[in-house]
C-alpha cells in the first residue's frame, strides 16, 4: 500500500512545488537547496502540503462551516466572519497519518 506523505523536507521542494506547499515553504525550499550550496547556514525543515490541510478539513467535517464563515461580499462581513473561523480551524484530536 502508497503511504500519503503530509510533509516536504525543505531539500525535495521548490519553486515547482507551490501547488503543493504554497509559496512560502517553496520559497524556503529553494533558499535551502541554493544557499547551503554557498555556505549560508540554512537549517533544514519541512512543510505541511496542502493535502494534509484539506485531509484535516474534511476529518474535522470543516469544510462547510469554513464556506459558510466566508461566504459573504462585504469586508467588515469578512472581518467579523473570520471571528467565527478560529473554532473551525481548532484540530485538536486530529489523527496524526
């Protein structure tokens, strides 16, 4: 059986990986793989795909309420809804895969 992998070491990402990992952890994959190579110190890490989050949203039955948190057209609408967003997001009891 193909175990799923949540993470990326910061040495298997870049650039290319955005969809992945999102901007940021490319980012850092990239510094890594290129900046050590000049003998800048950049400690090795890892990053959360994207995969994993939505694993998590749907595990945790999150998806709905996140929609409905953000689905409205105002930005005082979307400062107020993101209140309610915090609890949705709150993971405790995820299983770790």
């Amino acid at each position: 059986m193909n175990k799923i992998s949540y993470i990326r070491w910061f040495n298997e990402i870049g650039l290319d990986d955005v969809p992945l990992v999102g901007g940021k952890n490319a980012s850092l994959g990239e510094m890594y793989q290129n900046l050590t190579t000049e003998g800048v110190r950049v400690p090795n890490g890892f990053a959360v795909t994207a995969e994993a989050y939505r694993y998590v949203l749907e595990h945790n039955k999150a998806w709905q309420p996140l929609h409905e948190a953000l689905d409205c057209e105002s930005d005082s609408c979307i400062c107020h809804e993101t209140a309610r967003i915090y609890p949705v997001q709150d993971l405790s009891g995820t299983p770790i895969a």
